[in-house]
C-alpha cells in the first residue's frame, strides 16, 4: 500500500512538471496571421493552394480505409480543416 502512495506522489510530481512546462511554453494562444507575416498576397496563395492540395491528398488515401464508420469521420474532419484553412488564410479581396 505505501508503495502505491509513493508511486501516486512521483506521477502527481511528474505530471505537475509537465503541466508546468505546457504552461510556460505556450502562454501565448496561436496567431494564425504570423503564419504569412512576411509574405506578399500571392505567395500567401500559393502556400494556401499547396495546403489545400495536401489536405486533398489526404482525403484520397482516407478512401482506402475500409471502414465505412472510420472513413467518414475522417474525410469530415479534413474537410473542416481544410475549409478553416482557407477562411482564415484567404486575402481579404478574394473571400
């Protein structure tokens, strides 16, 4: 029994440690717009046209998975995150 005890003090402690590290490195939320800080409006596209082209990409090989359950909520979840992508990647003169 101590030995449990003493085992659920050294995960509390480790997992402490970690949280802490967590909060410290990422005290910041993430700002999408840093993303193209130093780009003109047509490399922007170009990188966001190769985004949506890997995205496409990886819903083509989502149709190899034989589960129908699986596939779906595969090519859904890609989809949205694609479809985030380009409203938040977007220039402004061509939404």
């Amino acid at each position: 029994m101590a030995a449990n005890k003493d085992e659920n003090a050294k995960v509390k402690q480790i997992a402490s440690q970690v949280f802490q590290q967590i909060r410290d490195d990422c005290d910041e939320p993430f700002n999408e717009r840093m993303l193209f800080q130093e780009t003109s409006d047509a490399e922007a596209l170009l990188i966001l046209k190769n985004m949506q082209h890997r995205f496409y990409n990886i819903s083509r090989i989502m149709d190899c998975v034989s589960c129908d359950k699986c596939r779906l909520n595969g090519k859904v979840q890609i989809r949205g995150l694609a479809t985030a992508m380009k409203v938040l990647f977007l220039p402004d003169n061509q939404k």
